[in-house]
C-alpha cells in the first residue's frame, strides 16, 4: 500500500479552482483507468484520477457483466484461443500481443481473486474466472484504487490536455460538476482512459462515452488506427438500452404482420435484421429458451428483464420491438494508436488504455462476442499505468515548465456563429446511425456524409467558445464530430470488407490490403496505410 508521501500534492489555487501537481494523471476511470491507477501508484508514483461519473459506477463494464478472456496456461487452450477469432478479425491481430495480453489477464485475474473478488466455481469447485459481473468489480477497483494512495477526482471530467514548451504532455484540466468549479493537474505523464466513442446511442452504459480521449489527444498530435472498425450495432428493446446480444441467439424475429425475418436468427444476422429495420419494425420473442436457460439468464443478466418486467412484457412469450444500437468504437476496435510495449502513444508523455486505445493487436477488425476488450482494458490499463510511471521517474525534476492548454474547439472564440451543443450532436448522429451509411457502406453515401461532417467541422471551428455552462456537451459533440471523420475517411480508404467494415462496393476481402490505416488531423484528416507487424500464419485464402 502506498504511504502518505506518494499522494499527489494539492497546491493553491486561484478561486474557483483546485490544482495538484501529481508524477501521473489517469483521465477515466473504467477498468482501464482504475488499473492503470493502481499500477502506476505501485511503481512509487503519486497519481490523479478523474472520471466523468462516479468512478466505480461510470462506463461500459459498471453497468454490464462481461466476459473475460482467460484462458489457463497450457499451451494448447492458448493457441486454440489465438486462432479461433483470427478470421472473424480479417487477420490483423498479432500473435505476440495475444499472448501478452492472455498473460497479463491471466495474472490480473488472479490478483483481483486474491483481493477478494467473487468468483463463481464449477461441479468440481475449480475456480471460473472467465467472467465478471460489472457492479462488483468496479466497486472493487475503486476500493483497490483509493487503497494505492490514488487521489480520485469524480464527476470531474477532463476537457483539454496542457502541453509543455516541447509539445510533451504535462497534465490536463476540466470541471467539478458538483462544486461547478474547474480542477488542474500537472503531471509528468497522462493516461487516457476515457473509453470509446458510442455517439450518445444511449447503449448502457455508453452516454457517457463520447470520444472527449480522442479529442484531447487529436490535440496534441496523437494518432489513430483501425478507425474503420467502428459500427457495431447491438440489438436491444426499442424501448431499452440493454445491449445483450447473446441473448437474441434464443430469438425468433419477426416483421409487423408475424412472419418471420429471413436470416436474422443465424450467424451473422444483424445484416438481415438491420435491412428488415430499413423496411419498418422488427420484433423479437425468445421462445427458443428453455426453463433452464430462462433461469440463467435471469441469474447471470438481471438488468436485461428490468424494462421488460416494468412494462408487464414476458420477453419468453411475447414478441416485443427491437432496434439496433450503435456502440461505435465501445464494441469497434479502433482508437488510438500505441508505439511500444507501454502502451506510449506517438506524443511523449502520453499513453492509451481500454477502449481508448486500438485493440487492433488482439482483435483485428472485429470483437466479436465478449471477453477480448475486458482482457484489453485490465491489460493495456497496467501497461499503461506503468509505463507512464517509468516515463515521470526518467523525467526528474520539471519546476518551472512553463505549460499551456491545448484545447482548441469550445475553447478559442471565432465570434461568426454560436456554439450549439446539442444541435452539433443531432448532426453528428445523422450521420453516423443510419444503417444505409454506417452498417452498409459504399463510396458515395460516405463521402455525402463526409462532406456534412466536415461542413459540421468547419462550422464549429469558426463559432464562439462555448459558456461555461455549455463546455463539456459542446467538446463531447466536438469529439464525437472528429471521431466520425477519422472513422469515415478510414472506411473510405479501406476498399475491401474485412472484419466488422463491410463495404457494399466491395464486399470482399482483400489480401492486398491485410495493412492498418493510421488516421488522425482535425481540420485536414488525413490516413496512411501502416504494414502488418508480421505474419507468423497463414492466411487463409477468402
Ligand atoms: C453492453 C456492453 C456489454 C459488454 N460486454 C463485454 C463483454 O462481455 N466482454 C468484453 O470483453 N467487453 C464487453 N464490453 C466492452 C467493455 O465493457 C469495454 O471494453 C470496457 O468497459 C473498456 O474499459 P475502459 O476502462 O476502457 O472504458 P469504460 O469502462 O467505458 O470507462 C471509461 C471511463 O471514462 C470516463 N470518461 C469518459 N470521458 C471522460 C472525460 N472527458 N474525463 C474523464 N473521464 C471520462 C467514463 O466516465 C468512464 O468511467 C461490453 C460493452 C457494452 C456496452
């Protein structure tokens, strides 16, 4: 446990605002952060965390149990692990980061085992540690954190990184939304943390995921990769917004007048439920559940039936509407791109954890059901943790750097037009929910789309800085608009289907371009195509 002496210093500040000087700030507090917290704290680092939300409670794992790649260590179960999603990945994972995450999963696991965590055991009393239940485990990683000596910031969110004269990044600031005043923290290293991009699809969990990590970091230079791998949709109650697709495996679908949904109940039939939907309403019924499954499910998922039981509907009996929900880069695979074994982003001082970060490595192109993602976020977080721990001892002494916001949109005042948070969200999520231009995609709808997007941009570029009051929605909807760029120009420059990019003007895979799109600007997006690391396997012929 960490003493007193390596807490993170709060020092004076003008009215109206808190500031700490800390060795490591980690922005989110998810699985990824918390981890990421706890890790640098244990390599003698005094350490900030502000979340969104209540860490604990905030993000896509508190509100859901996931699945979690752990896989025992005999070589065997591991290989078989490695190769059962490579084609469903298109082919872009790489063998060596799959078996460090199996590694450091297997090993993270085991501590929060030995911190006390819950798990389940078999018939024969072996431990099942491939599965965690949200609630519990975030309350235990804010207990883990706190213990470390963590200084944890809540309902804090972080609006814009402070760079050094080098460019390196030395902190970030934000709001108190509950003593509506500002926090600073200087900092030889930032973790982002900040989860994925989910365009307030209002998935579980998800609102308060809007891509504010990549903004950020987008402003200091940082880049992106796998950004095409960004549109999966979950299927949920039209009138909910719990995504548990595994669920569905026991569904009949139907249209309006009962008949049912060719190809929806199969593998892989999102694409016939989401073309069903472009026609009209869809509906589910369970039916295919039997009493010992129904059981399970209530026990294993309770949060599934609690709209169902509000509104009196039986969900084994009675057929109920569904939609797809759109998770973006949540359940996608793309974010930022990392450079070392660290998890350092290509800006120093910086470093991408979770779903913040690409999952490129372990995933490729598609997630597929659950389980790799938790595996990334408790991982990547540790890596992560450490790495910018290591990263502040090297720096020394930094008294005196001068520092300097880097936020720009929201921020600088163009006085052409105002900021309109909400209206700039609507825009963005035209765009980028429809199925016609996001599921299915093809040349022409994305570059319409991309040119809304980018007039959007241009927009928001030339308008006042937002008031106070207004800040935070008007960089979420910032954020939301940069990451819908970086995921289009990539689904443009991807001309192939591969993974979860499927193109209707190509909807092959092609071997050819078995490379990673590097992506990133905010008033130029640019992309560039980035070689496979290496190929140690075959690659099936498609
Ligand atoms: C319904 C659902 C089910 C899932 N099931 C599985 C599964 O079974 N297996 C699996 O592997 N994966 C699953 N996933 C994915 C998994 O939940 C994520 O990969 C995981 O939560 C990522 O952890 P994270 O810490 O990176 O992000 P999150 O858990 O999303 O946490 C991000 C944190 O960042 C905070 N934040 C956001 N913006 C800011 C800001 N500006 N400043 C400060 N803080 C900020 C948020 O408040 C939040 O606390 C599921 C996702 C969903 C939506």
């Amino acid at each position: 446990m960490t003493t007193q002496s390596h807490r993170a210093e709060r020092v004076s500040a003008p009215a109206g605002s808190v500031e700490f000087d800390a060795d490591v700030l980690v922005l989110g507090g998810g699985p990824a952060g918390t981890w990421a917290a706890v890790s640098a704290a244990e390599r003698g680092a005094r350490v900030v965390l502000a979340d969104k939300g209540f860490c604990g409670t905030s993000g896509a794992t508190a509100a859901a149990g996931t699945g979690v790649w752990y896989v025992d260590p005999d070589p065997a179960l591991r290989e078989a692990a490695m190769a059962d999603r490579e084609k469903l990945g298109g082919y872009l994972q790489d063998r060596r980061w799959m078996a460090r995450v199996l590694d450091r999963t297997y090993q993270q696991s085991n501590r929060l085992a030995d911190w006390g965590y819950p798990y389940p055991t078999d018939d024969r009393g072996k431990p099942q540690r491939n599965s965690l239940q949200g609630p519990e485990y975030m309350r235990l990683m804010r207990k883990r954190t706190k213990q470390a000596g963590v200084t944890i910031l809540d309902h804090s969110p972080a609006l814009a990184l402070l760079v050094d004269d080098d460019g390196a990044v030395a902190g970030a600031s934000g709001e108190r939304r509950q003593k509506h005043d500002r926090w600073t923290v200087r900092a030889k290293a930032v973790v982002i943390a900040t989860g994925g991009c989910a365009f307030l699809s209002k998935t579980l969990g998800s609102n308060v995921l809007t891509g504010d990590g990549y903004l950020m970091a987008a402003e200091v230079g940082a880049e992106f990769s796998s950004m095409e791998f960004s549109n999966p949709y979950a299927i949920s109650p039209a009138f909910g917004s719990v995504t548990k697709t595994l669920f569905y495996g026991w569904a009949t679908f139907t249209y309006e007048d009962g008949s049912v949904v060719p190809g929806a109940a199969s593998k892989g039939g999102r694409s016939a439920i989401a073309r069903a939907l472009l026609q009209g309403p869809v509906y589910a019924r369970l039916d295919k559940a039997d009493d010992d499954v129904q059981r399970h499910m209530r026990v294993s998922q309770p949060n599934f039936f609690l709209p169902f039981d509000r509104t009196g509907i039986d969900p084994f009996k009675d057929r109920f509407p569904v939609t797809l929900r759109l998770e973006g880069t949540v359940r996608g695979t793309g974010g930022l791109r990392i450079v070392d074994d660290s998890c350092a982003t290509s800006v120093p001082g910086l470093y991408a954890a979770g779903d913040a970060a690409t999952r490129e490595l372990i995933c490729g192109g598609f997630t597929g059901g659950g389980s790799h993602n938790a595996a990334w976020a408790m991982s990547s977080g540790a890596w992560a943790g450490q790495g910018a721990a290591d990263y502040a001892r090297q720096l020394g002494t930094v008294a005196g750097r001068r520092l300097a916001s880097a936020g720009t949109i929201a921020f600088r005042s163009r006085s052409l037009r105002a900021f309109e948070p909400a209206a700039l969200a609507k825009r963005v999520q035209d765009e980028v929910v429809p199925y016609e231009l996001n599921y299915f995609r093809d040349a022409s709808r994305l570059h319409g789309a991309l040119a809304r997007l980018d007039a959007a941009w241009l927009d928001i570029s030339q308008a006042d800085a937002a008031s106070r009051a207004d800040v935070l929605r008007a960089r979420e909807g910032a954020a939301m608009l940069a990451t819908a760029r970086w995921m289009y120009r990539s689904a443009l420059a991807r001309e192939e289907s591969r993974g979860m990019h499927r193109r209707d003007d190509f909807p092959g895979q092609d071997n050819r371009q078995r490379h990673y799109l590097t992506t990133s600007g905010l008033d130029e997006v640019w992309t560039s195509v980035r070689p496979h690391a290496e190929i140690t396997y075959a690659e099936a012929a498609e």
